[in-house]
C-alpha cells in the first residue's frame, strides 16, 4: 500500500495550480487542453486538483501546449498561497469577459464597462 506524504502532495498540488492558472490565462477550456495532452477532461480535472500524480512525459506534454518548461511547473512550490488568489482573481476576469461578450446589445457591454470603471474610481476615492 502506497504511503501518503504531505510534501509530495503538495507539490502535486502546486503543478496542477500552475495548469490550471496557465490554461486559464490562455483561454482554454479543459476539454480543448485535454485533446491537446491526449488524455480526458476528468483526468486533466485531476491533474489540476493535485489528485492524481502527473508523469514526467505527460508533463511536458502539457508543458509543450502551455509554452513553458518543465522547470517552470516545480518552481515556487513553497510559495503557493499567492498564487491560488492569484488563479481566482484570473478566473473571475475571465468570467467577466466571457458574460460581457455574451451581451447582444453594444451599449449594453458600454453600460457594464462604465459600471465597473464607477465602482473602481468609487473605491479609490474611499
């Protein structure tokens, strides 16, 4: 029976976050990621969620699609709290995008811009 080991845990959690991170910034689904590495988008979920163990060839398989190194995906390993925040500031931006491009009406996405420049001048005046 495998021995579970915190550190090796967490670093398989750091990979997947920086996938994960990295996919977004390049606007991809997981679907289209997951054809790219040759594997399913519920073994690519698993990946990015640190659950299974990636190998070394299916990683630079996934470093080949996302344009870094292999190195790239170790390091910083224990600086991992800033960049989980970071990943879910990315992932609401990309959220945000994606609804306002949903929106039919020109003015309408003029009107959501405006809002969200009101609201940032409103809390640098606070």
């Amino acid at each position: 029976m495998a021995r579970h080991h915190s550190y090796i845990e967490k670093v398989d959690q750091h990979i997947g976050q920086k996938i994960y991170s990295l996919r977004l910034a390049k606007g991809l689904s997981r679907q289209e990621l997951s054809d790219q590495i040759g594997v399913t988008h519920q073994q690519l979920q698993k990946y990015e969620k640190g659950i299974n163990r990636i190998s070394v060839g299916r990683l630079a398989l996934i470093a080949k699609a996302l344009g870094k190194t292999i190195e790239y995906f170790y390091s910083g390993v224990d600086n991992e709290a800033k960049e989980q925040v970071s990943t879910q500031h990315q992932r609401m931006s990309i959220e945000v995008s994606r609804n306002i491009m949903k929106i039919q009406n020109p003015d309408h996405q003029n009107a959501v811009n405006t809002l969200i420049r009101s609201l940032i001048e409103s809390e640098e005046i606070a």
